[in-house]
C-alpha cells in the first residue's frame, strides 16, 4: 500500500461502512470482535514499537470542533468507548504470524482468545445477520473446543491459501470436526489427501482468517520458538494450530459470509465498493 502507507498506517485506511459512516479499518475490526464477544470485551492490537501512536490518537477525545456538530456525537462517543477497551502488545522484530500472536501471551492469560487478522474486514450473508465472529463464536459456546473459520477457494488458488479437512458433523452440514491441514499445498497433494465431503470437485476448504482457539495455543507457539521450528523462516499461526487440533480437536466452520482484503490496493478498492454497494443499499432499504 506504499505509498500511502508512508503516510497513513494501514490499520487507518478509510473504508465507508455499510452503516455510511466513514471509519479506519481497525475501527471496522473492532466493531466486529466488540459485537461477537460483548461490548465489555477487551481488545489486544499487536504492533511495532511506534505503530501505536496514530491509533491511540484516533480513539482519544476528539478535537473540539467534532464536538460543535450534534450528529456526530454518538461517533465520538464511540470511539471514545472503543479507546478505552484496547491495549497494545508490541512485537520487537517480525518474526511471522504466529510470533505476533505469541507476543499477545501477557494480555490474553489463561482464557480462550479470538484472532482477527488486521487487514481483512467481513461481511455476512447469514439469515439472522449474525457477523461472520458471532458465527464463530456461538460454535465455540456450544461445543467448548478451538475454531476456525474457513471459506471455498478453487484449485489455481491452492498456491496462496491455508487448506483444511475434516469429518462433517451429522447435525451441522457447515461444521467440520477438523483432521488435517496444509499451508499452501500442491494440487496434487490437495487431491490426495484434502478433499472434503460437501465441497464441490475442484474446490477446497480454506482459512477464512477467523480463530477462537484455547490458551494451550500459546504453550505450542512458544515451543515452537524455542526450537526453532519455522515454516519459511517465519513462525507460523497455522503450524501451532495444527498442533493444537491434534492434541485438543478443532472445528472449522465454513462460515456464511465474505472477506475483504484491505492489505493490498486491487483488493482495497474491490473492497471500497463491496461496502459501498452495501451502505448504498442498506440506505436505500431504510427510506
């Protein structure tokens, strides 16, 4: 996103949001965790020494003028609440995924956390709108075990994606009681050993960048540090869950809605106009 990103960090990229407010992402993000675990839960932004600044400044006491204009009182408000509910894990040097979630260790304790990647916003097609994280959450309540969100991608995408399999539950046909992954498999070894009953010939399930997982997850992280057991140099979120889905089971739920990417600028601005469309819509639904 360079140049912009010079500029403006990423986490505070614009997008207008279905409700036509225009918001940062991370704003979006937090809306979305804040709805799925109640608005008295707490929120764990992982950056780099310095990152923190812009963000702590956008969710601070508004400047005055702000103030002057009624209709944007419950705004202010907002993101004066959302301020007081984040707390920041600083990770020294980027070292992979799975590191910065690791450096969240002291914030989280012992309790069961929820992972949402800092450049993906969703959105739901689900009959009673529950948010994609509601989705994922409500399957986390009933059954008490780890769960990831997954999604269907295609063949030629193989390349770039995280793939899972597993038993389909009997009573939900969107539930997957996990078996194996593979970090960005070949197509022949996605034939041979990832194929998924419901999924069509062709098509795979693949990490939607979703998790609610247990805090052994931490214990397998940090392991996996202190050996030394990367996957292309870095420390990765999806070999310690493998771990953990092995020793503790997971699910993966093939959640009903969408991701956006906001990470890189095609997809930004594919992005920009699906929520367009959306607040358009919305609006319009409303009159």
């Amino acid at each position: 996103m360079f140049p912009a990103s010079k500029a403006v960090p990423k986490a505070l990229f614009p997008v207008v949001d279905i409700d036509g407010m225009c918001k940062p992402v991370i704003q979006i993000i937090i809306d979305e965790a804040l709805s799925a675990l109640g608005e008295d839960a707490e929120i764990c932004i992982v950056v780099q020494p310095g990152q923190e600044d812009p963000i702590k400044e956008f969710f601070s006491e508004s400047d005055e003028v702000y103030h002057k204009k009624p209709e944007l009182k419950e705004q202010i408000e907002r993101l004066k609440y959302i301020g007081k509910r984040i707390k920041f894990a600083y990770q020294e040097k980027q070292e992979g995924f799975g590191h910065a979630v690791l450096c969240a260790k002291d914030f989280v304790g012992d309790e069961p956390f929820l992972v949402l990647l800092g450049d993906h916003v969703y959105t739901t097609d689900h009959p009673q709108e529950f948010t994609c994280t509601k989705q994922i959450v409500e399957v986390y309540n009933k059954h008490g075990i780890s769960v990831t969100s997954l999604g269907i991608c295609q063949e030629d995408s193989l390349s770039v994606n995280g793939i899972a399999t597993g038993k389909l539950d009997e009573n939900d046909k969107t539930l997957y009681h996990l078996t194996k992954t593979e970090e960005k498999p070949s197509v022949d070894f996605a034939k041979e050993h990832l194929k998924a009953e419901g999924v069509p010939e062709g098509s795979y399930l693949c990490y939607f960048g979703i998790d609610l997982v247990t805090p052994r997850l931490f214990s397998i992280l940090e392991d996996n540090y202190k050996n030394n057991r990367r996957t292309k140099g870095e420390l990765q979120l999806r070999d310690a869950m493998g771990t953990l889905m092995k020793e503790e089971g997971m699910y993966g739920l093939k959640v009903v809605g969408n991701r956006h990417d906001t990470g890189m600028p095609e997809p930004y601005a594919d992005t920009i106009r699906v929520f367009d469309a959306l607040a358009r819509k919305k609006k319009k639904d409303i009159k």
